[in-house]
C-alpha cells in the first residue's frame, strides 16, 4: 500500500484510489497545511502501471 498522512490526517491511499497520486497534488496539500488552512483528501489518481 501507498499512504501520505499529514498530521496524522489520511490524504491519500493508493488502496482506496487504486494508482499513485499526482505530484502536484501532494504539494497543493502540503502547502495548505504548512500555511495553517485545512486540507482535503485527494481522490484522483493516476492510472495504475501494467506491465504486459
């Protein structure tokens, strides 16, 4: 599994989303909480990787 918490809030979880997570992202939510505002889970995801 893949999981980001922040503060001990879940922000994302590869299980729930079935891909990773995009970069940009992660970093709009850091920034939010750094800043002090509240922050929200992502739900969007990329595609997950196959190997054929």
């Amino acid at each position: 599994s893949f999981e980001i918490e922040i503060n001990g809030q879940l922000i994302f979880s590869k299980l729930e989303t079935s891909g990773f997570p995009y970069e940009d992202d992660i970093m709009d939510v850091i920034q939010k909480a750094h800043d002090g505002e509240p922050v929200e889970k992502i739900t969007k995801s990329r595609p997950p990787c196959v190997i054929l």
